[in-house]
C-alpha cells in the first residue's frame, strides 16, 4: 500500500500534468476573447481580425478548459482527503 506522500506526490503529478496540456486552452480564450472584443479589425496578427477563426479559437479554448476543469476537480478533492487523512491523530 502506498504511504500517504506517495499518493500527494502522485496526485499532485497528475494536476500539473493536467494544467500544462490545459495552458494552450487558456491561451486560445485569451486570443479569441482579444479578437472579438479588443482587436477591433487592428490586431497584431491577421487572423485574430477573422470572426469566423476566432469563434473557433474561443470554442476549442473553452472545450480544453472545460475538460481541465473536469479532471482537476475529483483530482483537487482526492488531494484534500489525504491531506486531511495525514493530519488527523
């Protein structure tokens, strides 16, 4: 059986696992949220000023974070429970 830092150490490899695939999700909302609202048909790249590409970005942006969002949650509360396992008498 594993001892209780072996399972943080585990969980907590696994979380930022997850944040690092989910990082390119933040970033295509960043730049999708720029091109709709901010870029005003001047932005620093081309494409950023096509509606139909930035719709695009702001959906598979928000499908990622969305999927990191359902991995991290049960992740985070396994995390809690052995945290608060170890720290009981």
């Amino acid at each position: 059986m594993k001892t209780f830092n072996e399972k943080l150490i585990q969980i907590n490899k696994k979380i930022v696992l997850t944040q690092v695939i989910g990082t390119p999700g933040a970033i295509l909302l960043g730049l999708g949220i720029y091109g709709m609202f901010g870029a005003n048909g001047d932005a620093f790249h081309p494409l950023l000023n096509d509606e139909i590409f930035v719709k695009n970005i702001l959906i598979i942006g928000a499908a990622i974070e969305i999927w990191q969002f359902y991995v991290l949650i049960p992740l985070f509360k396994k995390r809690s429970e052995i945290m608060q396992k170890d720290n009981t008498p």
